[in-house]
C-alpha cells in the first residue's frame, strides 16, 4: 500500500472520532446544564443511543454482506450513502429546541439516528481494512495510520466543541474554581442558558458536520476497494445467521471482544464522566477543556509509538499500557491536584491510545485464522467487525446509563456551583474504581487470547499459499 492511499483511508475515518469526541465527552453536561433535563433523562438519552447503534450493528453486517459487488466496490456505496444523512442527525443533536416538555423526545431520536447512522458507516469502513492489502504489515500499517488520524480528530473535535462548551458551562453565577468537598451551601440552580452559548453549540455542530463530507470525499477518490483475494470462483458467501454463530464459537473471537468489552466500557466511563468530575469534585472547573486537549494530544502522539512496540514485543504484551491510568486514576480521586490532573491526562491519553488501536490490529489476525479453519466460505469480515462493535457498544451503553441513572439517584442537580457529597462520591467511583476493575478484568480474559506472534506469521503462509 502506498502512503497516500493508508492516508487517505485514514482521513476517511475521522470524521466519525471527530463528532463521537464531541458526544463522548460533552453531550452529557450538555444534556445536563445547557438543555436542562433531568439526570435520569438523560441516562435514557445515553443508553438508547447506544443501543440503537448496538442493534444497528448486526443488521447493518447483515444487509452489507448480502450486498453484490459494484464498479465503486461492495462497502464503499454504504458510506456514500449514509453521510448526508448522519451530518443532519448530527446538527439537530446539538439544536436546542424552543419546548421544553418533550425535550427528551427530541434528543433521543437525534441521537438514536445518529448512533445508528454512524455505525452504518463504521462497519464498512473497518471491514475495509481487510480489502485493502493482503499482506498482514500492510493491514497492521494502515490501521496505525487510522488509529492517528482518528485520535487527531478526536482531539479536534474535543478542542471545537471543548472551547464553546467552556464558555457555556463556565456557569457565571458560580464565583471560580470552589475547592472540592466543601461545606458551603450550594448554588442555587442557574437560570436559563444564554442564547449565545446556544448558539455556539449550533456553530461548533456546524462545523463538524462540514468535517463529514471532507473525509467521505477524500476517502472516495483516494481508496480503491479489492474484492476477496483468497475467494475461489465455486466460494460462496457464507449465510449471515450461520455466520454469526460460526463466529460466535471462534475461541480467539470471544476471548477478544470478551476483553475489550470489559475494557473499552471502562473508558467510555472515563470520557463520559471526566469533564463533571472536574467540574464538580476536583475543583478544576476552568481547566477541563485543557485537561481534555492533553488527553487527546498524548493519545495521538503515542500511536506510532504503540504501534512500534506491538511489532517489536507482540500485541498482547502491548495491552499492559491500558492499565497504567489505574493507579493515576486513583490518585487524582484520592489527592484532586491541578499538577497531579494534567499528569493523569497524559498517562490516561497513553492508555487511551493503546486500548484504541489493539483491538483493530487484533481484529484481522482472528479473521485470518477464521478463514483458514473455513477456506471456502467468504464474507464473513462484516460478520466479524459489527458484532464486535454491536458488543462493545452495547456494553458502553448500558455502563453510560447506569451511570447517569446514579447521578441522578445521588441527587445530582444541573446549574449547582457545588454538588451534594453524594454526587461528589458518585463521580469519584465512576472515575476510579469502576474503570480499574473493568480494565483489570479485561486484560485478565486478554490472557487466554491464543494467537501469538508466531502464530500469525503461520497463518500467513498458509493463507498465502492458499491464495
């Protein structure tokens, strides 16, 4: 492959890490602060979404391995085609409408669309990976250059809407950073956002959704879609149901998305939650956006890096670097420090980048050995990549809802300058001690994933001569 073209399959992709940036780090003070509904309307908003594009998953597998080559290729015409649709979806997820009752309504659809929309152009896309080269290095390069394309939109995104969400949550009746724990009496609740902090929200959403067609253009006129290359002209296209349970009784499939289900939950929790922690128990109120910027900045910088110690030490050793935000983490709950945060944004952007791009190089090594225990049967590479996502989604947003739904339970009340202490535990729980023990199951289950360095190179002669 050449480097324009794992570029251009790059910058393809990031205009979904763009927008799910914004979401994942965002959308719940923005639900909670800005558009004002209660904390356990807002856990459904997180939770439904999730699930739509949980459920999305599976049938968007389902109908794109059904679908018949085209002059254009088979999983390109299904990105084209959802783009326009995700970028309006997206917009409106962001517009504060004029009503207040059925607000919730509102943004459940918005986001349930936008959920769903972005994993009809997820599965395609990461299935992608396995048309664009045989050759596992080639396939391991370009996911490098995904995961940093992706991270960098990540960190755009954070850095577009992070900077208007400041100012719209830098709550102006609130007098500075309040030190954490404390004993005042709390704030009453604040008064109607201002319309230009609304507005701004509109303009950033705005933004990002322009993103969308830049990188749907690119990836279009820079990517060429290759069909099967190990297919016989007798294969055929193995059935969807028998497929998924094909898959689902492939020992190195389940151990891996057994792990980083565990895994990525711990750190959609993480995201999720950071921004309110900060906010509201760390005392760091104006620093956030900062501390997300650092975040996002260390994960990019340290793909490559990842990305050279997987090839030289192995991808599963690799996987240790996920859990250096444990104890950080930890720390930062027990001793709220603005030293001790920026430090802890760094290592949790190392860890962050680690747990992005293991799975995805993963990935393609257990579809190898898939398809080397079925050589004749083709098509199964959706099959693979939207169960995995629709698993690690659905995960992610069932631990996002009851997270918010905890909030609520606490007393959490949108517009408090200080929350109540036990709004102030909550936070602290969900930040350490929830991640550290799904990140430690996860690479507990990581153990027993069988495929190794020498396995893979096995696999790959016998796939070559094979072809």
């Amino acid at each position: 492959l050449s480097i324009c073209s794992k570029l251009c399959y790059a910058i393809g992709g990031a205009p979904n890490q763009v927008a799910g940036s914004a979401t994942a780090f965002f959308l719940q003070i923005y639900l909670l602060d800005v558009a004002h509904i209660t904390p356990f309307q807002a856990s459904l908003v997180l939770f439904i979404g999730k699930a739509s594009a949980a459920v999305t998953d599976p049938v968007a597998g389902f109908f794109i391995s059904k679908s018949r080559w085209t002059r254009i290729g088979r999983l390109m015409p299904w990105m084209l085609a959802c783009t326009p649709f995700t970028i309006v979806s997206y917009f409106f997820m962001w517009y504060l409408p004029p009503f207040l009752w059925g607000r919730a309504a509102w943004y459940v659809t918005f986001h349930c669309l936008f959920q769903a929309l972005t994993t009809l152009f997820q599965v395609p896309y990461s299935a992608l990976t396995m048309f664009l080269s045989t050759d596992q290095r080639d396939r391991d390069s370009a996911t490098a250059y995904r995961m940093t394309l992706e991270v960098l939109g990540t960190l755009v995104g954070a850095a577009v809407q992070g900077q208007i969400v400041a100012s719209a949550h830098a709550s102006h009746h609130c007098p500075g950073d309040p030190p954490a724990n404390t004993s005042e009496p709390w704030q009453d609740i604040a008064s109607t956002p201002d319309p230009w902090d609304v507005l701004s929200h509109q303009i950033a959403a705005g933004v990002i959704a322009g993103v969308y067609l830049l990188g749907i253009v690119i990836l279009f006129l820079g990517v060429k879609e290759n069909d099967d290359p190990y297919a016989l002209n007798s294969d055929r296209a193995i059935p969807f149901c028998q497929g998924l349970a094909l898959t689902m009784r492939h020992g190195p499939y389940v151990k891996l998305t057994a792990s980083f289900l565990l895994i990525s939950t711990a750190v959609q929790l993480e995201q999720n939650n950071f921004v309110l922690f900060c906010t509201n128990a760390a005392g760091l109120r104006s620093h956030f956006q900062y501390l997300v910027v650092t975040i996002l900045v260390s994960a990019a910088v340290s793909v490559p890096f990842w990305q050279k110690f997987l090839q030289r030490f192995g991808k599963k050793c690799a996987a240790c670097g996920i859990s250096w935000m444990i104890p950080f983490a930890v720390m930062l709950v027990t001793i709220p420090n603005l030293i001790l945060a920026y430090f802890v944004a760094f290592v949790s952007g190392l860890s962050i980048a680690a747990s992005l791009l293991l799975p995805w190089s993963m990935l393609p090594d257990v579809v190898d050995n898939f398809r080397l225990q079925n050589p004749h049967g083709k098509g199964q590479e959706t099959i693979f990549y939207s169960s995995y996502v629709f698993f690690t989604k659905l995960s992610a947003g069932i631990g996002l809802g009851i997270s918010a739904a905890g909030l609520g339970f606490a007393g959490y009340k949108p517009g408090l300058c200080r929350q109540p202490h036990d709004v102030i535990l909550t936070l602290k729980i969900l930040i350490g001690a929830v991640p550290a023990v799904l990140i430690l199951g996860g690479l507990f289950v990581l153990l027993f994933y069988p495929i190794t360095e020498q396995s893979r190179e096995e696999t790959k002669l016998a796939l070559e001569e094979l072809r």
